[in-house]
C-alpha cells in the first residue's frame, strides 16, 4: 500500500471589480451542492459536517478523512491495467480519481453554500490517498483532504483554525441575525434593500486589500461586514457572502431564492443573483451599490440585463452606468441546467400596496378602532385622513403604533405640501411623484433613498423643515444627544412641531410611529 498526495491552488481567487461611478452620471437549484452526484455528492457531505463542526467549535483541524466510497474501487481491468505492477496502478489511479472526484468543484460549492462556516478558508487544499490491491481489485482508502487555512486565521499550523477567530464567526453570526430581526416584518422586498444598504453601511470597498498583495483573508470574508470594527473592510466577496447568508437566515414571504455567483466583471469578480416571487432571476451587485460606486444609484440592485454567449455573459445598461458579467466555467450547471438566465427587465416592486393610501373621496370610518379619542395623535389622525394626507391600513384601522417608513413620510408630507409636481398619471409607484420631489428639493440626495428604511426622529424633523423652506432659527438646542448646529431639531421645537423625549434628550435615532408622524405634520401645518 502507498501514500500519494496531490494538491492545488484554487484558480478562484475572487479578488474584485472596482467600478467607480462617473461625476454624474440539476438539483433543486437552491445550493451550488444539490448540483453535485455520486462521489462528488458523498464527498460534499461529509466535508459539509466537518466544517460546520469547526464553524461550531467542534473541532480546529482542517484536515478531514474522507470515509472509504465504493466509487472509488476499480478492477484491473477498469483501469486497463490487467497484470501490471504497482508504480503502473498509482499513475492511473491519479487520473482515475480525478476523473471520478472533482474536488476543485466540491469545494467552490461548499465556499457557495456556507459563507460563515468557511470564513478561514485560503482557496489552498490537497488530497492524499493510499490504495490496497486484492486480487484484481484497486480501491482509493484513507482518502484526506487537507484544507488550508488562511493566514489570519490559523491556530499554531496552517491546518488548525484558531479558536478565537471561531469565537469571532459565532459573534459575526449573532450580528448578522440581529440585521435579519430587524426587517422581520418587513416585506421581501424591503428585507433584501435593507440588507444592501446594511451591508453597505458597515464596509466599505478595501482598495488596499486589492492593489496591496494583501494574503487572502478576512477582506473577502463574510466577517469582517459584521465584526462590528468600522476599520474593517471588504472586496467583493465579502460584500456577495455577507448578502448570501443574511438571505439564508431569512424566513421570506414568498419563495425567494439567493445564489453567489463567480466569475468576471473588470476582472475576477463575486455577485448575487436573487430569484423573486415571480419566478425570475436578478443581478444584485452590493458591491457596486456602495457609495462612489458605479450602481449607487440602485441601478445594480434586483436588476435585469440582456445576455449573449448562450445566457453566460450578460449587460446592465442604464444611463451611465454600464456592467458586463461573464459567469466563471465552474458555474455553468451548478445551480440548474446550463446558467442561470436572468431577466430582461429589472424587478418592479409595485405590486406592493401602499401602506398608506391617500382618502379615495368615500367617506371615512367614524372612528379607527385602534385610534383611542384620549391620544394625543386621535385629532392628527382625524385632520390627515380629512385633509388627504392618508388613510387607515384597513376600514377600520390606522395602525398608530407601526413604524414609519421613508417612503411613507415623504408621501404624507409630499401631499400635505400640496402635492407638487402631481399630474394625476398613475404611478407604479404609490411615492414615485413624492421622492421625485424630494430630488428636485434636494432633501434627499439621489442614490440616497431606499425603500423600507425606517424614519426616525431627526430624519423626520429634517424632511419637515426643509419643505417648510425657513431659514434656520436661533440656536436653542438644550439636548444633549445632538451636535450643536441641529438647525431643524431646533426649528421643530420653536415651532412646536415636537419636542424631547425628556429634559435633555431627543433620541434622533428613535423610529417614529405612524401616529407621531402624522402628529409632527398635524403641528407643522395646521
């Protein structure tokens, strides 16, 4: 019996596509492993155990026997070597058992499929084997894959994970739920625009880590986006897995399925695509999404694009910004048969319905039956709804105690200015003409606006008085959780649109309820 060992570099070293964006301008298809069969598929498995044991602590060492398979048993005659010696068999056998194992595709599929449990992955691995000859048979036994494990992340040898970066991935872990937690009650398509601008709000894109010769580590990791360190940043594959496993956590609505894909885009590149509930496929690049980016303006997010090559290479073009992807050849099949197609046309979330719909001219219940007429937001309620600033969630209800969105302030506050810029079109969009002026106002940057984001306090404020169009006030901030020059915290209070939560404090970041918007706009303009 004879040891060999082969090993190899893993060509898939997803460095990034920097774009920066111009002054202005065939099994379930779920997981890259259900693609896998027979041995390949065996050996999936067990290696999918094994680094889930070391994700959990169970276990440092990444160097992980494979048991025996029984398709990796030949005859001589199998092999075409009836009669020959040993040093014959070891020769073929190599190229029989990369024939039947493709290990670089094994792997690439288990770095698809578990973005934490891989965090010390170095894209380095080796297997060994021996054989045992009986009779006219040749088997593969005490099959080895050693996988190597990055540089910053090694624990006394490059096959050991140390135990405080494991403690860190649980950490990483607890983050990333509370980010899911977050948009719980959040429809689908707000869960995956709020894990875009999340992600981007954590990192940013590590420049230095591409043009540095930085070792492949924590910047092309999951970790390092919710290791709650603000120096810590990231190259494309850490923005595409961060993306990945915040939808593999979730608990959509509807059936919603996320992918990583590889391959080139200016160079090696990582993006997701994202199957929605209508049965079609989406680019979503967060990469490029990020600030100073080539799609921060959103054109990069649940986007569709035309395709050529057989559906491999495909083009997002919308006003100045221009991409081309071309999938990597390990990705043809992974997740279905040939490449996953996407759409046309970019997703449209208008089926949503408005949360908060203007009066349709029929009467108004005589009272919501959550709207008790002792609150103190029972009189804003009842001016929004006469005025056509907004109506109940349902006949019956205004739902006062839910949180308020951007896009719903800004329709409230967009009608009770009036509604400028209205031409009565129907919109797909219930806030289209709403943000639209928002723009033209400059009260949100473009590329600022992400559907789903929460108002909180000092944003609500800030949207009031800047269409309010006065001048700053004398300054009178006494709270202490502000900076000073809070110019519309202190409009808000002289004008007695709201005050602090306490003596001395306002809590900016507090999200508003329905019935203290529609309150603040009650005060501000009645």
């Amino acid at each position: 019996m004879k040891k060999r060992w082969t090993s190899a570099l893993l060509a898939l070293l997803l460095a990034a596509a920097l774009l920066p964006a111009p002054a202005r301008a065939a099994g379930d298809g779920r997981s890259a492993g259900a693609s896998l069969t027979g041995v390949n598929r065996a050996v999936y498995e067990v290696l999918e155990d094994e680094i889930t044991r070391i994700a959990s602590g169970g276990r440092t060492s990444t160097a992980i026997r494979i048991p025996d398979q029984s398709g990796l048993s030949w005859t001589l005659d199998e092999l075409g070597l009836s009669g020959a010696g040993n040093d014959d068999v070891l020769k073929t056998l190599d190229r029989k058992l990369a024939e039947t194992l493709n290990f670089e595709l094994v792997y690439v599929c288990l770095s698809l499929d578990h973005p934490l449990e891989m965090f010390w992955k170095s894209n380095q691995f080796a297997l060994g084997y021996s054989f045992v000859r009986s009779g006219n048979q040749v088997s593969v036994v005490d099959l080895t894959a050693q996988l190597q494990v990055a540089q910053d992340c090694r624990g006394g040898s490059d096959m050991n994970v140390a135990p405080q970066r494991i403690a860190g991935a649980a950490q990483a872990a607890d983050a990333a739920r509370a980010i899911v937690e977050k948009y719980r009650d959040r429809s689908d398509y707000e869960k995956l625009a709020g894990y875009c601008r999340e992600i981007c709000g954590l990192v940013s894109y590590d420049l230095e880590a591409l043009l540095g010769g930085t070792p492949y580590g924590a910047p092309w990791q999951m970790l390092s986006v919710f290791d709650g360190d603000p120096d810590t940043n990231v190259v494309c594959e850490g923005y595409s897995k961060a993306f990945q496993y915040l939808c593999d956590l979730t608990d959509f609505d509807g059936d919603i399925v996320c992918r990583t894909i590889s391959g080139k885009m200016n160079g090696n590149h990582m993006w997701n695509v994202v199957r929605m509930e209508d049965g079609k496929n989406y680019l979503v690049d967060v990469t490029n999404c990020d600030e100073r980016m080539i799609g921060e303006d959103g054109e990069l997010f649940l986007s569709g694009a035309s395709t050529a090559d057989g559906g491999r290479t495909y083009t997002v073009s919308k006003g100045s910004c221009r991409a081309v992807y071309t999938y990597s050849d390990l990705m043809e099949g992974i997740y279905g048969e040939g490449w996953l197609q996407l759409s046309p046309d970019d997703y449209d979330p208008a089926a949503r319905p408005d949360p908060s719909p203007a009066p349709s001219g029929d009467p108004a219940p005589a009272a919501f039956t959550d709207v008790d007429p002792s609150a103190y937001y029972a009189e804003a309620v009842a001016w929004a709804v006469e005025e056509g600033i907004t109506n109940g969630t349902s006949d019956t209800t205004f739902s006062p105690d839910q949180d308020c969105t951007v896009e719903e302030i800004i329709t409230f506050l967009w009608r009770a200015a009036g509604r400028p810029g209205d031409q009565g079109r129907e919109k797909d969009l219930f806030y289209a003409d709403a943000i639209d002026w928002c723009y033209d106002s400059n009260m949100i940057e473009r590329g600022g606006f992400w559907p789903g984001t929460p108002c909180t306090r000092r944003s609500a404020v800030q949207f009031i008085w800047t269409a309010s169009g006065e001048s700053a006030p004398e300054e009178c901030t006494r709270f202490t959780d502000l900076p000073e020059g809070s110019h519309a915290v202190d409009w808000a209070v002289k004008k007695g649109v709201t005050n602090g939560t306490s003596d001395t404090t306002f809590s900016p970041d507090k999200v508003c309820t329905r019935g203290e918007i529609v309150t603040f706009l009650y005060r501000a303009y009645h």
